[in-house]
C-alpha cells in the first residue's frame, strides 16, 4: 500500500530551519498498527512523525511517534499536521482542524498562509528540587528548578548566554532515571525575542530537540506572569533554531509559527 508522506519545517524563518516533522496521511479505515508506525519513525529519524487519519465526524485522528517512542503532546508536529491538511485539500483553507489525540483534543487554524495556530493545554509549571545529577549533566551550577507532567523539568538560568552556549552530557542526562526531558530557559538577549529556551530528551530518542511546541505551553505561563503580559515572541535557540508566538486565553495557550513543506513523496512499504 502507498501512503503520501511529507516533511515539514515548522515553526521555522525558511527553508532547512526550525523543527522538521514527517505526516503521513492515512485513509480512513488504514490500520496499519503501532510497530509499523514506530518503525517510519525509526527510518525517517525526525523527532517526531506524524500520522493523521479521518474520523466520520470530519476530525482527524494524530499521534506521535520519536523515533524510540509514542508521545502524548508534540506541538511542532501537530502544527505540520495541520499545514498538510490545508496544503493537499484535505481542509478548505478557513477550515479548523480538529485532531484526537492521546493528549487531549487539540485545535489547529490558518491565520495566514504558511502559518499555523496551535490551541494547546496550558501547563503551569510547579516549584521543585532540581533532580540529582540534572544541573552536573547540563553543566549548570545554579537554576530555578520546576517541575511539569511526565519526568519533565524546567530550569531558568539568569541569562541568555546560559542557554545558548550549553553543551549537556547527554549519556549522563540519559542515564537519569526520573528525568525523561528537560527545558532549559532564560529572558531574552536581543531586545526582540522575550525569551530563549533549549529542550533536551534523550530518554525519548531525542537529544535535542529543534524547536518544541508543547514546552511553550510550560514556558507561556510562567514568563507571562513574571513579565506581566499575556503574551511573548519566542526564540529556541538549537542548531537549526526557530520562533514562535505564545498567547495566553484561559486555561489554553495559543502558538503560532510558520510551516514550510521541504519533501512530498510516498511510502511504499
């Protein structure tokens, strides 16, 4: 059987930057199962593939996969997904995207061409103690340490130049057991972005991870709250580097970012 597959720059300024995610499309009623699904994952080697498939109800389907593991949230991914939708005819353009997921029911919109909202979960993150060995493995001597769902941690370093120049060991952030991520964050350098972030999971296949969606939504709350504003432009500071708007409305957070499509082709295994 052939299934279209596409590779995406999301969240990204051009061409070859931000975070690339694969989206296959699956016909309605394809079920061709976890492990092959891990197994696309495992070849295309992006941090996460994703697959979209029909519901009856005119909602998709999305799940997520590193290429070690299947997740529960992944923004940049989600945010592909929808430009996909809207790019191949799967949506008309001033249509909403809605995707079941195993993070919750998530929305997508087009407020322009190329560029996707997201509508998220907000995740306030909790005060904690730093886990042990977190701050040796980053090379951090001293952060503020919070805590998020699922093993995640977030640590806010005094200034910009922190974040950018990092080089973790990553065997030894592996080896933490009761870490599975880690967001390393400060308030921004350039006098545009609000804040810089890196994001590091090796525990989920991922050592570091391009540009995240899903941490923003971790991020959003806090900074909002110390800036005393409802909303920050963003800079993720990786190798390939990327942007985006966070909003908060309620309990949701809203990120937007560009998409750009790099690969179309199919799946012939």
């Amino acid at each position: 059987m052939s299934r279209p597959i596409f590779v995406v720059d999301a969240f990204a300024s051009g061409p070859f930057r931000g975070n690339p995610a694969a989206v296959v499309l699956l016909e309605a009623g394809d079920t061709p199962g976890a492990a092959w699904m891990q197994s696309v994952a495992a070849e295309m080697k992006h941090s996460e593939t994703a697959y979209v498939q029909p519901r009856t109800d005119g909602a998709f389907n999305l799940r997520w996969f590193t290429p070690e593991v299947e997740v529960d949230l992944c923004g940049h991914a989600t945010l592909a997904s929808g430009h996909v939708l809207w790019e191949a005819g799967r949506l008309a353009p001033d249509a909403e995207a809605v995707f079941h997921t195993r993070g919750g029911v998530l929305r997508a919109t087009r407020p322009r061409e190329g560029a996707v909202q997201l509508d998220f979960p907000t995740a306030p993150p909790d005060a904690c103690d730093a886990p042990a060995g977190l701050l040796a493995a980053l090379g951090i001597e001293k952060a503020e340490s919070l805590a998020t769902t699922g093993k995640f941690f977030m640590l806010v370093v005094p200034d910009a130049a922190t974040v950018r120049d990092l080089t973790p060991n990553f065997a030894a952030l592996r080896a933490l057991t009761d870490v599975r991520g880690v967001y390393v964050t400060a308030a921004g350098d350039d006098g545009v972005h609000d804040i810089v972030s890196r994001c590091f999971a090796p525990a989920v296949g991922i050592d570091e991870d391009a540009v995240t969606g899903s941490m923003h939504c971790v991020l959003a709350p806090y900074w909002c709250e110390r800036l005393g504003v409802s909303e920050i432009f963003a800079e993720q500071a990786s190798e390939r580097g990327g942007t985006m708007h966070a909003r908060l409305e309620g309990d949701r957070t809203l990120l937007t970012g560009n998409a750009i499509t790099v690969l179309r082709g199919s799946l012939e295994a």
